[in-house]
C-alpha cells in the first residue's frame, strides 16, 4: 500500500565543471540507495536526486551534492 502514490527516484551525474545539460541519468527506480561506478579518482562530479510521484506526474525540487572521489580502496 502506497497512500501518496508509488515514488520513483531519478539519479543523474555530472562533472562539476559541466553545465547542467551534461547530466546523465544513472539510475531510475523505487530504491532508495544507488552505488555510483565508473568514477575517476580525484574529480568532483554533481549529483542531482529527484523524486516523481508516478501516479500523479509530480516531481519535487531536486536536491543536489558535489562531492570529489578519492583513490579506490580508501
């Protein structure tokens, strides 16, 4: 039972020193935990979550994070 609708999740990433165009979408569903991959070390990247409401086609404010990668294994 879902009383405000089934909530889907979009994910989309960037370079931060990229215009907002350059966002890719890496991940759509109802999860609310997604593991990046494909990350370079030492880059900032732009993530940019919304959520929509699939009954009702409404989607909220994104929340956006900028958060540089390190060296894997650290």
């Amino acid at each position: 039972m879902h009383p405000n609708g089934i909530i889907d999740y979009k994910l989309y990433k960037r370079l931060s020193k990229e215009d907002r165009q350059k966002d890719q979408l890496v991940y759509q569903g109802t999860d609310t935990s997604h593991v990046a991959a494909d990350l370079q070390e030492y880059v900032m990247y732009t993530f940019t979550v919304v959520s929509v409401n699939i009954g009702y086609g409404w989607e909220s404010k994104s929340v956006v994070v900028m958060e540089t990668t390190h060296p894997a294994g650290q």
